[in-house]
C-alpha cells in the first residue's frame, strides 16, 4: 500500500516571537545550525518513506507561497488550504479526502511540521514498525516518546507494556491530558506511560471511517469537499463547508474516544520512540538543538557578551552588547527587541495579548 504523508503546517509559532510572526512563524524559520528551516527537515526526514510527490501540506492561504519557496519541489495541488483554523480533526479529515480522492486509499503519516528528530535512522524505523501495524486492520496508531523527565506541558499516553502486538507496538489503554508535577512523577515511575507526540499513522479509510462514528457532520461535509475536488467550484464549496465545522482536536474527538476501556475491540496502539524528539516549544529549546559556547550560552548574530553566561541571544543587524547578564532570552529583529529572563518565556504569549489588546498588529 502507498504511503502519504500530511505534515501540519498552519501554527503560529507564539512562543517564538519576535522572530515568529504571523506572516513568517516558527515552522518557516531555520533554528538549526545546518540552515534548513523546520518544514523542510520534517519533509526531508520522511524522505526514504515518502515521496514528495505523496506528501501534503495543510496549512493556510497566508501560508501558500512561502510552503511553495521552501518546498520547490513538492506539487502545488498537494498544498491544502484551510479557509479557517479549525484544530487538528477537520485538517486531518480534510488530508485523509485529498488522499483518499487521489489514491483510493492509502497509509498516511501524520506529523507536525515544527518538530525536531536527532535520530532520523531510529525515527524512520519507528515509522516502518507504525506503517506495519496500520496495515492489518482498522488501526489508529500513534508515535509515544520514552519520557525523559516529567514534563506537564505534554499530554501522556497509558499504554499496555504487556499487550504488545508485534512490531514494536501496544495497546493503547487512555490518553490523559498534562499533568502537575506531581502526576508527571508518578507517570514516569510507573514505566506505563509516554508524552503524546501528535504523531499518528492509519489508512486514509480507517480515519475517515473514525471521524465518521465521532463527527457525523463533519464526516459528511469532508464527502461532499471530497466530491469536489478537482473541479472549479472546490474552493467555494471547501470555503463554505470547511467553515461550518465545529472546531476539534483529533486527540480529543477521535483517540480518546476510540481507546475507550470500554472498547471491546483494541484498535489503538502506540509505538515508543526513543530518537530524540524535540518538540521546539519555545526559546529554550535552542540549548538543546545548538552547541554552547564556553560561557554556556547559545549566541547568534552581532554580539559581544562580557562577564554574561548561560544566555540564548539571537542578534540581528545591530550590535547586541551583553554585560554581566546570566540566564536571559534576548532577540533582535529589525522592528521588535525581546528581553526576558529564562524562567518566564513561557509567558512571551502574554506580550502578544497585549499587543492585540492594543491593536498593535504590526508587531504579530
């Protein structure tokens, strides 16, 4: 059977501003040291299991021309986009009609486009093992991350270490959303659990077969979107369509339900991965993706840095001098300077709530 893959590309990138804007967010900007943006590692790391011509891009209109510049080679009609944001259900759904419509049917690989992997060779097999699974039957199966510590911004998947079902993978027994601190603990000392990744692989037919039982109406409509394309009323009727469905995230509307222990048939499994998944989340991460410096620091551009360590400072065209500065995020672009201490870049999305508040949209 073929193998597609939908890479999810419509996110802003919050956590990443002033860099990540709505006109150039995260999933389009290179924070590796190989120059590669995000989109186009995630598209090259499924390489030796896809196609270009079978990958497919969900993302938005604003999005359109900057998806064709980074991906020169991937086909135009392969870039789907969404009229509205409507969360992870109705954008899988829409994927799984294109692929469906193209192929009849086929296995899809189902991946954020903003995500990093250290170990592509471990990643790819991971993949392999998840393409196996989904084959024999009406299965949903989802990539887990070994957990590394606990962590409460990642959702946990339960899963069953003792109903394995070849191939690498396991019963899904629930999903369960973050944790505190204390839970997060407990799930890792348990050995039973795993961070939800928002990796899935299934057949075209068995997601859509899913979103059939959970959303009706947005079953129905992904049919008649179905039905359209190829021809030239599509964008109107994917428009009118599109916009009417109820807003739902796939974990939420589909996998919590199907994983039911309820259920008395087991069609969700997931596969541990242990390849060095990075999920990006914020400034931070940049300690785990660039070298440091012999101050600790992770410095990029026009800057000087005196009696300062343990810094992430991205210069641009102006010189950056940091003096006596320890743990700080510091980020220059050409309209916008972003200086916060490491411990509160997780409330950088509350500068972009005031800058909306004010109607400052030349800042987002």
């Amino acid at each position: 059977m073929k193998t597609t893959a939908l890479i999810m590309a419509g996110g802003r990138g919050e956590r990443f501003w002033p860099k990540s804007r709505r006109k150039l967010p995260k999933q389009f900007l290179s924070l590796t040291e190989d120059g590669r943006t995000m989109i186009q590692l995630t598209v090259a790391r499924i390489s030796p299991l896809v196609a270009i011509e079978d990958v497919f891009i969900a993302t938005n209109e604003s999005y359109k021309k900057l998806v064709r510049e980074q991906l020169p080679d991937l086909p135009e009609q392969n870039i789907l986009c969404e009229p509205v944001s409507k969360n992870t259900a109705p954008c899988i759904g829409l994927g799984a009609a294109h692929v469906q419509k193209k192929y009849g049917d086929a296995i899809m690989l189902v991946l954020p486009s903003d995500h990093l992997i250290k170990n592509n060779s471990l990643f790819v097999q991971a993949l392999k093992n998840a393409i196996a699974v989904a084959e024999q039957g009406e299965n949903l199966v989802t990539i887990g991350i070994t957990p590394e510590h606990p962590e409460t911004g990642y959702g946990y998947i339960k899963f069953d270490s003792e109903k394995s079902v070849g191939d690498g993978a396991f019963c899904v027994e629930r999903f369960v959303e973050k944790p505190n601190l204390e839970k997060a603990k407990e799930y890792i000392d348990s050995g039973e659990y795993l961070w939800n990744s928002g990796m899935f692989i299934w057949k075209a037919s068995t997601i859509l077969n899913r979103i059939e039982e959970f959303l009706g109406e947005t079953h129905s409509g992904l049919m008649k979107i179905k039905s359209a394309i190829g021809s030239d009323g599509y964008e109107k009727i994917l428009c009118e369509i599109f916009s009417a469905f109820s807003s739902e995230s796939i974990d939420y509307a589909v996998m919590e339900k199907a994983a039911n222990p309820s259920s008395q048939k087991k069609t969700v499994f997931t596969i541990p991965g242990a390849f060095g998944w990075d999920d990006v989340g914020s400034w931070l991460a940049l300690e785990r993706l660039r070298r440091t410096d012999e101050s600790g620091s992770v410095i990029e551009g026009n800057v000087i840095a005196v009696d300062s360590g343990e810094n992430i400072i991205q210069g641009g065209k102006k010189l950056i001098a940091a003096v006596g500065v320890k743990n700080f995020v510091i980020v220059d672009t050409e309209d916008a300077i972003l200086i916060c201490q490491k411990e509160s870049a997780g409330k950088i999305k509350e500068v972009l709530e005031r800058l909306r508040e004010a109607k400052r949209e030349e800042y987002l």
